[in-house]
C-alpha cells in the first residue's frame, strides 16, 4: 500500500510539473525547422526530423492524447511473476521469435482518432493468440470492437476520445473481444472502420486527417456483411491481466508470452522522432499516448525498447522506435499491461 501510495504522489508532482511546462511559451513552433535543429543539437542519442506540416499540430495532439489524463492513477498492484534470474538475452524481436505470426509485424494507423489505447492493447492481445497457439492462430483482436463497445473504457464508449488501456484488458476477460483487424483487412468479424488518413510530409494519396473530422463509431454488436461471421461466436477472451513496472519482469513476459501493451506521457519533441533511442530533450507535455513493446536491445552503448507506433509506416522506424530502456523514462515501464488469452 506504501509503494502505491508513493507512486501516485510521484505521478501527481510529476503532472504539476508538466502542468507548469506546458505555459512555457517556446522560441518555435514544435514542429517546425527550426524546432527540429534544437532538438537533434541537444539530443545525443536520437534524430529529429520533419514528419509532419505545422498546420497539422491538432491532428498530431489528438493522435498523441489517447490515452487518458488519469490514466497512471488508475494503475492496479504491479506483479512479479518470473524469476529475474533466468538468462535474458541482449537483444530480442517478437518478429524474428515468433515470424509465422502476421499480427506482430504489423503496424497499424489510428487516423484521426485517439484510439491508440483501443489499437496498441488489441494489436498486443492478437500476437498473444498467436504465440499461445505455436502460431497456428492468425487471430486479429478487434479493436474497432474495443474503442467503439468498450463504454468503461473511455468516456461512455468515445473511444477516439481516448481511454483507459488498463480498462480495455480487464474488458477482454470479462466481456470478450470480437476478430477484426486492419481498415478493409477481411481480418475477422469486425476490422477498423476509420481509413488511414495523411499524417505526414510524404504526401502519399491518402485523404489529410484534418480534412475528415472522424467521430468514434457507433457502437455494433454484429459482424461485417463481408465477413459472414457471427458477433457472439468470433468473441476472444482473456485471462486476469498483470500490471508490471520493473525492466527484467518486462522482457521476461515478452520472451515468454509475446508483445505486451504500455503508455506514457508525451512530449513536444516526440512526434519529431525518426531515428536513434529516443530520449526526451523537451519538458512541454503534450497528452498520453499508447505503444506495443516487442523487443529490445542496445544501440551505441544505450539500451531501448523495440516499439511499434500506431502512426503507419512513413513515421520513425518504418512505424517503429527505439525508446530508451531501464529508466522508467516518462513512465514507460511502469505503465505495462498484458494478459494471457484464454485457451
């Protein structure tokens, strides 16, 4: 109970701190050239770049901010359920462990929407069937079904809104999770309804997102016509979720289980990110956003985590970044959720 309580005095004057930063009035634009410089002269183990337009800051903090402010507040008791004694390598990929299953490799694309809570959490839950299953299950976990159904997920079901990722595992044990993957993915019962939408500065022909005002959809307890499938028959469940928050329990879960879901708090010079260990140079907070864990290892001395972003694959990595590891840095590894599926 003291460890709890301590952590959520830490979380709260750590919020009044970026409370007070975000009044800074800074020099440029976040997202601007001369921004960018600022941030690749301080930063000493990543690269800033330009990913998006300056007239697309809202979209970019919308995407940024889907998970909720209080989210950390609401973290359950953290567990320890492996022995840190057991080797652990230097370097791990869910993609190169575990290659026959097709969800892990892919990188998905929130559009306009702060669904990345809905999308990380159900991105995560769907390698978790497959590994369980010796990869024979190439099962996709909705999450259209996630950020549109779950109502205590968020707040009454606007999920593009933002949501509680804790909430959403704790809803796969409880109420199931229907099949569905990607936007047009013939992946199941129900795929992503929100098409992918131009974030950033490569001017592919997707529609820009600020032209497309998307609104959480409603909530359908039915199966696409497409799919033929029946709502009830295409649930997947899950079993109690853990909470982790120390580094050698994290890679332990994900050598054993497969990709796991975390959060934390976003700054100004993130969405900036293209290549490196991200570590944040800036204080300015812009939301809470939402990523799945899938790897590790050390770059030049430093240690990251292998993340997938829910962003498509034009930003950082292909859609990836390497985020700096053991640190607990802007609670990532204190914001770890994951659970086995039932069987």
């Amino acid at each position: 109970m003291a460890q709890r309580t301590m952590k959520c005095l830490g979380i709260c004057i750590t919020l009044s701190v970026i409370a007070l930063s975000t009044a800074t009035i800074l020099d440029y634009h976040p997202l601007s050239e001369e921004r960018i410089a600022q941030i690749n002269e301080k930063a000493k183990t990543w690269k800033a770049g330009k990913n998006f337009e300056i007239e697309d800051w809202e979209t970019v903090k919308r995407m940024a901010n889907g998970v909720r402010p209080d989210a950390l507040l609401r973290r359950r008791h953290y567990s320890a359920p492996h022995d840190i004694s057991e080797e652990i390598p230097d370097t791990f990929d869910a993609r190169e462990q575990w290659p026959n299953c097709i969800s892990i490799p892919t990188v998905w694309d929130q559009s306009d929407c702060g669904s990345c809570w809905a999308i990380a959490t159900a991105a995560a839950m769907s390698d978790r069937v497959c590994i369980q299953s010796n990869q024979t299950k190439q099962t996709f976990v909705s999450a259209e079904d996630l950020n549109s159904c779950c109502v205590v997920c968020s707040d009454g079901g606007d999920g593009c809104g933002g949501g509680y990722p804790e909430e959403a595992w704790a809803y796969w044990q409880t109420h199931g999770i229907v099949t569905g993957g990607l936007y047009q993915g013939n992946q199941g019962c129900k795929d992503y309804t929100l098409a992918p939408c131009e974030h950033h500065v490569n001017y592919t022909t997707r529609p820009q997102c600020a032209d497309l005002n998307y609104v959480t959809p409603n909530c359908s307890r039915t199966c696409s016509e497409e799919s033929g499938l029946n709502y009830t028959e295409s649930k997947t469940y899950g079993q109690t979720p853990i909470f982790l928050a120390e580094e050698l329990q994290i890679q332990l879960e994900i050598l054993k289980n497969g990709p796991v879901q975390t959060s934390f708090f976003v700054m100004d010079d993130f969405p900036n990110y293209q290549s490196g260990v991200y570590e944040a140079t800036s204080i300015n907070w812009i939301g809470n956003h939402a990523m799945k864990i899938l790897g590790w290892g050390v770059e030049n001395g430093t240690k990251y985590w292998l993340i997938a972003n829910t962003w498509n694959t034009d930003w950082g990595l292909d859609g990836y970044i390497k985020y700096i590891r053991g640190t607990d840095h802007l609670y990532i590894e204190s914001s770890v959720v994951a659970a086995l599926p039932k069987a």
